[in-house]
C-alpha cells in the first residue's frame, strides 16, 4: 500500500492533531499519495489550491490583488476549512482520577445525580420560558409605541399633506432602534449576530465556537432582537429564541458564571463538555418550544442537529424542559394579557387556530401543494443564492464594526422607506370590519371605515402580518397587493439576513410564504369560481408560508411538528409534511440550506452524519496527521512547556507512549492527555523531581480540572522556573488511559462513523503492534466533501 | 490489577463468542475476580446462582421439583440471559471484496442506491397500509355480522326469555374465531402471539429473535388478530399492525422471498443486517402511522426504541414511509366507506375529533391530571404486576400449544360471559338520541327508546367503545356502570395479554383508562355542579385513558404524539405529557413497562441505553470472554469444520491472527471473521491445496454471501471429504481486517457505549502489544444490570 503521509503543518494556531511541524511551509500544504489501483475508482479527490494560505492575520491577501496596499478586503472562499475552531470533548476523558471517583460514588450518589439533571431541565425551562416572556412583551410595548406615534403622526399629514414628514420619522424611529441592537452586537459581542441557529448546529455538532453561549452573548442577543423587531427589520425573534435557550442551559448547568465571578458551588459534576452538551440541547429544545409554542418540535429540532448522542433518559429530559419553558411562558403571558390561568395560546408566535370545519383540504389538493412545495424550494434556492453572494461580499468588504452598524442601518431605512412608498401607492382599500384583527388599521387615502389593505403587510410587526395572511377574511387583499409585497419582502428579508443584529429568519420566511400562498389560493379561486373548497385562501397561505421556509431553511421533521404545534391543529400534518419535503427535494437540488452555507463561509469543521458516499478508498494512513507529537508516560516538564508554547503547532491532544529503549521505532501508545489537562498540571506544579519527592503540596483532584473548566488558561501565563524545567511529571493518573484506536488500513467511512457516534475528538491510529502512527481529528475528516464532480478536499487554512 | 478471568462456557449452543470451552462444567460457570480495591465502591456483585444450567431441553429440572418425572414444568427465573439468542451484525463487515465493491461504485450509483431506498420506503408505506386498511374492514365486517347475529338473538329472546340461549351463542361464536386465532398462533407461528413490540424492539436493539420477520409470521399475524378481534377478546389491532409493517419491510428491502423461494433480483446491496434494521425502523413506524394516523408518532416511536443508529436521512425515509402508509390507509378506507378523497380520518383508530371550543382546560385541571396520571401509573404497575405472574405461571405450566389454545378459548368463553351478566344485571337505561353512535344498542330490558349503557362498553369493538366514552354526552353512563367496566375490563385485559393469540394491548389500555377517566369526571362534576367546566367527562376520559396507556407500556415521548395526532386537537399535549410523564415516573417506582416485562421473561440479551450507572469498577478484562478460539490467516480446513461442527461452543465470530514463529504467545489480531461467511467459504469450497494452486472454479463474490444472507446452512449440511480437509483456506480476503478493538482496562460504560453506539457483535479486548486475550459479546454486556440492591449479575443459560 501507499507509505505514509506526511502533512505538514504550519502556522496551524488553533489545530487539535499532535502534528508536530516540520519542514518548510508550503503552498500546498497537503499531499495525499494516489495509488493507481485507487484512483481507478470513481472517488478521485479535486484539490483546491488557487488560495495562499498563508497566515492572513499577518499578511493579508486578497484573490484579485495579492498586493498588500488594499486591506479591506478579506479573500474569501467556502472551499477553505478554518483551523481558528477548536472541538469539544464529547468523549468522556476516563483517567484514573475520573474512575476513581465513579467508583466511589454510590447508586444512590447517581441517582441524585439524575435528579440534579432534572432540576437543572426544569430550571431552563422556566428560565427559557421568561426570557421568552420578556421579549415578547417588550417588543409589543415597544413596537406599539413606536406604530402608535407613527399613525397618528400619518393620520395627521394625511390630510393636510407632508407625509414625506411621516416617511423620515419612520425611517428615524427604524433606524435608532436598529442603531443601538448593531452597535450592541458590533462592538460588544459579534457572536450575538443572526440567528444563532448555525452556532448552536456547530455546537451540538461538536465544534466549540468561541464565546457562543457566554451570558454576555445571551444579554446582546436578548436585547438586540428585541431592538431588530421593535426597528421593523424584516426579521423574527424565534431563531434568536432559541440561542438563547442553550446560553441559559450552558449557564444553569455549570452552576457558576465565568463572566461574574460567581462560583454556587453546584453541579461541579456536570462541569464537562459532555454533560454540558445534553443541557444545551435540552436548551436549543426549550427555546423552540417558547418561541412556537412546540414541545415536541423543539425535542426534535434538537434530534435533527445531534441525534449521533441520543439516548432515552435525556429525550425525556429535554421533552420535560421543553414543556416547562412552553408552560412557563403561557403562564405569564396569561397573566400579562390579563386572562390568568388560559393557557390555549402557546408560543411567542401564535398563527391563530385553524379550526378544521372551515378548512378541510381534498386529495385533489394534494398535487397542487405539492406544486406549491416545488416552488417554495425554487424560491428558496433562489433566497439562499442570492444570500450567499451577499455573505461572501459582507466577509470581503464589510467586516469593520462601523461598517455593520452602517449597512443595518441603511437596510432600516430602506425597509421603512419601501413600506412607506408601497403603502403609499397602494389603493388597495378593504371595509374596516367590524371583527378586523388590524392593531393599526392604516386609513391613509382609504374612504371612511375602510383601511389600507398594504398597511396590515407592512406596517405591523411580522408575526401580526403572517397571522393576518392566515386568518382574514377572503377578500382581504388583492392579487396585486400581495404580489407586490412578496417581491419586495423576499429582497428585504434576504438583505436583512446576515447583517449585524440579532435576527431571525424563520418568520419573514413564512411571511414571504404566506403572501405568495394567498395569493396562489386567490388565483386558484379565480379559476373555479363555483367550487367552495378554494374559498379559504387561509388555507393556502399556511401551505405557502410551510414551503417557503422549508425551501430556506430544509428541516423537515422538526418543522413539520412546529407547524402543527404552531397551528393548533392534524388535520395539515399531512400536506404539510408533503409541502416540506417537496420543497426540500426541489430546494437541495440547486443549493443548501440557509444554515449550512452559513456554517460553510465560516469554514468550520463541521462532520456531516456519514462520510461521503465514495470515500471507501481513503483509509485512516491517508487522512491522519503524522507524525504525531507524543509524550512519555514519564515527561520533562521543560519538554512539555516548550511543546504546548510552541506557537507553530499549538496542538490539543498528545498520545502518551511508553519508551521502547534502544530503539528508534515509534513507541506503544499508552494513552492520550489534552493539552488542557498539561496546562492545569502545569498550573499546580504536580512536578516530580528526579529524586522522586512531589513538590506539589497535595495531590490533584478532578476538582481541580472542573474549577479550571471551560477557560484553561494559556500557556503563556503560566511560569515555570528554570529549576522546575528539569523536574520530571507523571501523566500517568491524568492520561486517558484507554483511548479509542483504529488500524491504518480503516477505511474513511468506518473511522468517520467511530468518530461521529462516539463525539471523539481525537482518534489515535496504530500498526498492528500498537505503535502510534498517527492522529485523526474533526478537521482531518471534515476535509473530504462530496462535491458536483465527486469527492472534494477542502483546503486547512487560518481564516 | 486482576489476572484474567477464565470463564467457562459449556453446552452453550448459540453463544456468539468465540470461546473455547475448556475444562470440566461447573454448576455456576461464571466466575469473576473481585479485586478487594473495587469491592470497596458501592457496586458489588450479586450473584444468582440457584438454578442449575444444565442443557434444559434435554434435562428438564424445575425450581420446586427437581426430580424426573413432572416435566410439564419448565423453570424459569428471569434473572437468567438465554444463549439461544445471537445478535445481528450492525457494523458493516469490511472485508476486501466489500471494499472493492465500494470503490468501484460510482456516484452515480450510490444515487441509485440512495432512490431505491427511497422507492423501498415508499412500497413499505404502501404495502402496511394496504394491510392495515385490509384488517380494518375484515374486523368491521366480521364483529358487525357476529354483533348482528347476536343482537338480533337476544332480541328475540328478551320478551319470550331464555337469554341463556343468546349467551351460549354469543360464547360460541367468540370461540370459533378465538379457536381459529389461536391454533393458527399456537401451531403454526408461535412467535406471532401478543403484539410484537417487544419482539420488535429486541430487533432493533440487535438481537435476532427467530422466525420474527418472515413471510409465515405476518400471515398468522394478520389473520390471527382479525380473529381474536373479531372473536370479542380484550385486544386491540395496532400492535400486531406495528409488527406487520417491521415484516413487510423487512421483506421488501431483500427484493425475495426465501419462503417462497422468489427471488426478484432487486434491491441485492441491502441483504445484510445493517439495511435490512434500517428498513425494519421505518416499517415499524409505517405500522404506527397506520395504527394511529400518527406519522410523526410513528417515526418517534422508531426512535424511542432504536435512537442508537439514527442520521437524518434515515429518519427523513421513515417519515417518508409513515406518512404514505397513513395516505394509502386514508385513501383506500375512504373509497370503501363510500367518501373517496376525503383523508380527514386517519388511522385504524379513530377517537373522533376533540374540538377546542367545547374542552378547553384551566391550569389548575393540571394537578388532576396529574393525580389522575399517578393513579394511572399505579393501576399500570398492578397489571403489570398481575401480567408478570401470569406469564410466569404461563411459562411453567401453559407451555403446549394445546393448552395454551385450550387456555385462548376459555378466555373468550369468559369474556362473553361476564360481558353478557355484567349487561344483563346493568339497569343503567339512556335514551336513544338522535344522533347517537352506537353501532348496536341493545334495548334489552329498558323501555322502548332507551338503550342499555353498559352494552355500548361490552358489546362492541374496544375501539368503538373507546370512542363513545370519549365522546358521548354527558349523562351516557352511570357511575356504577363505568366502575364495574373497568373492574371487569381490567382482569379479563389482563388475563388476556400473553395469551397465545395476536393480540395488542394499546386498545384496552385506553379502554380501561377511558372508564375511570369519564369516571372522575362524572364525580368531579358532582362535587361542583355549578361550575361548567366540569361539564365534559370525555375529557377526563381521554386523560384517563392516556394515564393508564402510559403506566402500562411506560413511553413518553412518542405516545403523546400518538395521542396528539390521534385525536386531531394539540391543545391536549401539555396536559398529556404531564399525564404520561407522571404515570412512567410512579409506574417505574413499582414495575417495569410491559414491554420490557416480557423481554426480561424471555431472557434476552436486551442492551439498554447506558450501563448500569455503577458499573465504572468493572473492565474489558472482567467481562470478556477467554480464552478465545482464533483461526489463522491461513488455516487448515480441517480446524475451521472442526471448530465450527463443535456444538459445545458454537461460536459465531472468530478473531484472526497472524502466527508468531516459535512462541507460544497469543498471536497478533489481524481480522474478524464470522461463522456465516466460513461457512459460505466452505461451501463453495474456496480452498487451496498446499501447492497453492486453487481448488475452486470462480473467484468468490459478495454476491455469494448475499444469495446465502440470512438464512446460513448449518455447518452439517456442507459436506467436507478427507482430502479437503487437508486444504487450506486463506481467510485474507474475507476477514473484517479492521475490527474494533479496546485495550483491556477499558471500563465497562466506555466498552458498551462503544458496543450501542455502533450496533457492534463482537469486541476484541487486546493487549498492548496487539494480541488477542478476549473477545466481548452482547451477552458479556448484558448480563450486568442494576437491581434494587446495586449492581446484579445475570447467569447465562440454554433456556
């Protein structure tokens, strides 16, 4: 077979594998053998090299001008991988210290244990539950306000005329609310911009995105969105719902907060990648379950992004989390709209009830949905496109933080003015009935008792607007005033997506869908004018509304359940579900999903749920780095400081192996430690002189590594004497001493399948007599993709 | 640490690990060295070592007698794992020919593959909701025809007396159906009796219960549960619908029949166990789609039972699969009851639809509920409770197949007896609306215009008196009817789950739920008669009836949704779930779920989700079996048909190795190979004479191995003359050449998430230096579990 590969490695901050540089940086960092026989088959890797990779920090470079002099813009291409994310440890570190401890634990010291979880479920879900209440409420109380002045200031220059007056104390009233969520998110907490469904996708998925569920985000998110709604983006508050939910989830479940210095000193057991990530998924389900009312949704949006770690007892969990945060939120809202105790109205969006006498559908209808799937997808093909150039120009040219704030700013006005002038010229005037749902019934140049049919569209927040579309009367609106809304809403929205304030997409999607829906269900009904069945355009606005998110955002279980959840009612699950996987055929034929080409311009390592299909002829001696930067079982801490300091090579995981003597040969893995377990040892000096005497005052405890969690401080603040150079450290206690391995010859699928069932972080790969000879991690596996033309190898790179 | 444990495995015919019996057989073959240091922590071993395990079948010895002589009796103490069962290969064997076969597909071919399980999918929907379609309207037509014969009978009779006549008619005609049922059951497929879940779940789990996915098994199924239904048992038809829809897919993915000896040459890459589980998963949820009209019930329900392999693909196929099986269900059951196209009542059982207006709930219902959900899990724990016994006095005594017919038609002679005094006695007489649902009222002695109310709960099917509980008027039913109901349904729903009939247990479940659910309504109701909320008793039925659903089979999740989509109205999900969740948290304190009763009593090697929590103490070394039989790379003909012919250790999996010249060493692992694929290799002959040159005519294919995919010749059957015996049989191509292996200090959890997460058969244990020193199996892990006083230890047996 081919001999070994040799992947260099250089400027690779950041990068898991143990790969210890050497050799000259070259453009082309990656070299993969071909052998002939393999190459036979159909699976033949593309290389993509046109991009320098060299450490764009420093040396800026762009793909149309590589000379320096221009360094606004940062080159970007999607078929990079960055180097910059790191992986959690979803694999339990099973050292001795950590067996020492389970063995001592009693039956019933784990079952409070599982009680503990529980408590920690139930307190997400309250909390998740009020956040939910507190955005809700203040974005009505705001956004109240804010239309309330704006109608009368319009009722006032009707007449009189000046309503380019009310145009600009829109557009003003717009902007200052969207001014302060940018800056928020701008200069205080990037992370905190769009939806945040993409960070926590990565984080389930096993990727640790840097400050992605600190209480500092949590508080930007929260109140960014409330700005965006409240500032008329065309923008939702659902998807920052649920980011918000796995921040609390990270934070109630460590006990502590980091960011406040505060230490309750409880559930220390669950300070640990692994117990942290079940919680924040019961978290990412509370929050879905808030924001749409959807329990079991939310359990199986959280299914869909991770289920390679689920299990029974923590579906349970995270189904009771996702109750108690649905409850907790209908309670309050009860109270708060004054009707204590009913608690019919679940979830931040409520599309209203649709009760099933007036809107049975036939199996006839069933193509035509299926029809209207095909064009969600094609919409939301196009959606995703022209997003996705937007995204790449964003990372090219607008990445300044006064640039963001400016460019949302521009959109704010935007929005206002084209919701003004499409108001303006509409002459869509609809008798003001005397059961309207309208908050403000826009007048304008409507006779008496009529109102601005445009105006329920446009000027309402979006969740008022898709209800609306849903539930008025037939009638309603005209063709033209739908078909207009669309065209101009579809732009706006996918403007909006992407900018630099907490937003989410999910209700501007439905918006757009429910429109063009409505408008299909009037047309229909134009057609067969005899019919009863196409009397209810509610009916076909639902499906539109289903299609076109789907054909954005391509879930299809977990939305379907939402939108059944969220609609109160069975009777849809059917054609819904037809809808949503119509348009997700139709819509992955073109382009990905939102959220995905989100995930992709970040370049993060992200493992999909199977290798690629014609990936059977790479093997692990193909894919792993080597060689691998090892430590004996027995190290010299100056070894040791030198190699975790080594900024070229800034490795996080090293086998430990036991030293053949006399012998050049690799030596037998015994075991593999983190470099975040080298830092806390190094940090209380558990050092071994060579006479064998600790100077380390007391022994180390898991405590010790629990208090340390999650923010291991860097190597460089730590000081270690010249004298303390030459001691001597025992790994052995602290190693995992039975890391998981694979032979060279494992095929790629089979290495990928053990790394993504078991959360692994690193995978140690062995010759036949257990000698170490190299190290699999996230970003090895996550190079190869399927693209057009077969199996793709993504470029490591340092964006 | 401990030396290595020598376990003994005689007359362990089935066993699947590779163990070499040695030694003389000892009463309690088991024998594990507790280290004083591990003894230290809370998990100590309890051993049961009471029952002899000598080979059953041959030397039948019970519990009481020991004696020869009363062999009727068959022992049984569910703290016993049978040997009988082996697993299923859920890890892909890579040999080389697979390898080869992968790399040569292109991607155009995996498209391929990828729509024909799409078409696969498809076709299963199809084909479970013909058959579900078909059982409903054979047990309509059947019941109705008795019902009327019955009905018209007692009429008769009533004014010139001798109802006794009607009631030996009544038990009659229920005998020959249940006769029919039950010899069907009894003589034919014994595996077809009950409902299947539990059959199903072990399937999914990967233990291979025999005969469970054939062609015989869904015929005796299918007809079995028309007769019993129709033959007025206490059953339901959704179980048996959900075993049906795992045996139809599993023989439509294999593109033949191997009982009808068709082969059509279709689908051939999905004949191994890997796919054919996949496709199993989804026809499981077909069948609850069917049952229920629940798709997305369905789908979660095939997630509750196997989650361990799931990826978003294969749940986006199964949904798939659910909702065509609801859609061709709805749509062939519309055409029959005359309303083509209208798909608005979904599922074989129809609970009516909950309209919100009339049964809204206040939040403080919510602590009934969940009193009512206790008192569900109570009732659920006494009939499992009851259950248990029964099947374990069942196991000993009623274990001919004519008793256990004999045992079926005194069930059903039973049931029409108390069905009919139990009517005869009620005088709770209710006017004949205008718009009631009774499908047969009986007058009997009530006045001209009244009918009698405790017939419509006795004399009907279960589903139908499921939904007149739920939904007649207020006022149908006295209290004292709906007590003595339940009593009554109760012991006689008890007494017939485990009968040897096809039979499910969800309906009666409901049943007796739903009567002392309208129970506590009409007595809340009298407590406060001012107050209208009250007003509704179908209410408290429905909550009753999903209480005592859950706190007999003890799932959450997937059951509220069945029950949300069930009755078309998701205002009651809140008050479900909180109901199910309360019932499986006071249930699980007494007993287990039914379900896993049953699995328990038939001993099999059940993995659950985790290990025990205590279990850290224990390591590969402990649990593995040793020493282990190894072939060569190379190896004699002679050795593999002597090992495989010996039915001492019949083992299915046998590491290879790689022989170290002049040491007596353990040698160096180099493969996995199975029983099934030595025997294919023997039976083609697939030699090499010492000279090397090759004894068989063609290269060996994986075509090979599929066409003898899953039912393997035994080793009797192939026929090996003396001078092949001397031949050699290179095993390099054949052999998984990467197993998964651990080292052996691996600690039990690690060990068996590494065994669930990747559906593994066999574990190597090696040593550091790659030699093999053990081999793990489900049963290895299996038999640890944790009882009330820690840590417990199965014994295995032949049982």
């Amino acid at each position: 077979m081919a001999n070994i590969t040799k992947k260099v490695s250089w400027s690779s901050r950041g990068d898991d594998s143990g790969l210890a540089g050497e050799g000259t940086p070259l453009l082309n960092g990656t070299e993969i053998p071909k052998p002939s026989r393999q190459l036979s088959g159909s699976g033949s890797v593309f290389r993509i090299g046109r991009f320098s990779t060299v450490d764009l920090e420093d040396d800026i470079t762009s793909e149309e001008d590589p000379i320096r002099g221009r360094p606004k813009e940062i080159p970007h291409n999607e078929k990079l991988l960055s180097l910059k994310y790191e992986s959690l440890d979803y694999d339990n570190i099973e050292n001795q210290l950590f067996l020492e401890e389970e063995r001592r634990m009693s039956h019933m010291g784990f079952r409070c244990l599982e009680i503990s979880r529980w408590v920690i479920c139930g307190l997400i879900g309250i909390l998740t539950g009020l956040i939910a209440c507190f955005i809700d409420i203040m974005v009505e109380k705001l956004a109240g306000c804010k239309y309330q002045v704006i109608k009368e200031n319009i009722e006032k220059f009707t007449e009189v005329g000046g309503l380019s007056i009310s145009l600009i104390l829109w557009a003003v009233l717009n902007c200052a609310f969207v001014l302060v969520g940018g800056i928020m998110v701008a200069y205080i907490e990037p992370i905190a911009a769009g939806s945040g469904i993409p960070q926590i996708k990565c984080y389930l998925n096993g990727v640790k995105i840097p400050r992605v569920v600190r209480l500092k985000t949590l508080l930007v998110k929260v109140l960014g969105v409330i700005c965006s709604v409240a500032g008329g983006l065309a923008v939702g508050k659902e998807g920052p719902m649920i980011h918000s939910g796995a921040v609390v989830a990270a934070g109630v479940s460590q006990g502590r907060s980091t960011s406040l210095k505060r230490d309750f000193k409880m559930f220390e057991y669950f300070r640990r990648d692994t117990e942290k990530r079940d919680f924040v998924s019961a978290g990412a389900a509370a929050g879905v379950s808030a924001a749409f009312g959807a329990p079991v949704g939310g359990v199986l949006f959280s299914l869909e992004e991770g289920a390679s770690f689920w299990n029974q007892m923590l579906t349970w969990r995270i189904f009771f989390a996702s109750m108690i945060s649905t409850f907790t939120l209908n309670f309050f809202l009860s109270i708060y709209h004054g009707k204590p105790g009913d608690l019919s109205n679940p979830g931040l969006i409520n599309f209203g009830r649709f009760e099933s006498d007036s809107v049975a559908y036939y199996y006839y209808e069933l193509p035509l949905f299926m029809g209207m799937g095909a064009i969600g997808g094609l919409l939301g093909a196009l959606f995703n496109s022209i997003n996705y150039w937007l995204t790449i120009f964003r990372i090219r040219y607008v990445h300044r933080p006064c640039l963001q704030v400016m460019e949302a700013l521009l959109v704010a006005a935007v929005t206002a003015t084209v919701s003004f002038t499409m108001i303006y010229f509409s002459n869509d005037c609809q008798p003001l009935g005397p059961e309207h749902n309208e908050e403000y019934p826009l007048q304008l140049f409507c006779a008496d008792g009529e109102y601005n049919s445009m105006a329920t569209a446009f000027f309402n927040t979006p969740e008022r607007s898709v209800r609306s579309l849903f539930h008025n009367q037939p009638g309603s609106y005209n063709p033209l005033t739908l078909g207009l809304f669309t065209l101009t809403y579809f732009f706006l929205a996918c403007w909006t997506y992407g900018l630099a304030v907490s937003a989410g997409v999910f209700i501007p999607s439905l918006l757009i869908g429910a429109a063009w829906g409505r408008l299909c269900g009037i047309l229909l009904a134009s057609f067969t004018p005899t019919s009863p069945i196409w009397a209810d355009p509610g009916k076909y606005a639902l499906i539109g509304a289903a299609a076109q998110l789907g054909g954005i955002v391509r879930m299809t279980l977990s939305l379907t359940v939402i939108m059944v959840e969220a609609t109160g009612n069975v009777t849809y699950g059917l054609p819904i579900m037809l809808v949503l996987m119509t348009a997700k055929i139709v819509g992955d034929y073109f382009q990905e999903g939102l959220y995905d080409i989100h995930i992709k311009l970040q370049s993060v390592p992200f493992l999909h749920w199977e290798a690629p299909a014609t990936s059977h002829w790479l093997t692990a001696r193909e894919v792993m780095s080597s060689p691998v930067t090892c430590f004996n079982r027995i190290e010299k801490v100056g070894t040791i400081v030198d190699v975790l300091s080594n900024t070229s090579t800034n490795h996080n995981g090293f086998p430990v192996v036991v030293q053949v003597l006399d012998s050049d040969e690799p030596a037998k893995l015994c075991g593999l430690i983190l470099r975040s377990q080298l830092i806390v040892l190094l940090k209380h000096k558990v050092f071994v002189e060579l006479a064998r005497s600790r100077l380390s005052q007391r022994k180390l405890q898991l405590k010790d590594f629990r208090d340390a969690y999650p923010r291991f401080p860097p190597i460089q603040s730590i000081h270690v004497s010249q004298d303390e150079r030459e001691c001597m450290m025992d790994l052995t206690e602290f190693m995992n001493a039975t890391p998981y391995t694979v032979p060279q010859d494992t095929s790629l699928p089979r290495v990928f399948k053990l790394f993504r069932a078991l959360g692994l972080r690193h995978l140690v790969v062995v010759d036949d007599e257990n000698r170490v000879i190299g190290l699999v991690t996230r970003k090895d596996l996550a190079r190869y993709h399927l693209g057009k033309h077969g199996l793709e190898e993504l470029q490591l790179a340092q964006t």
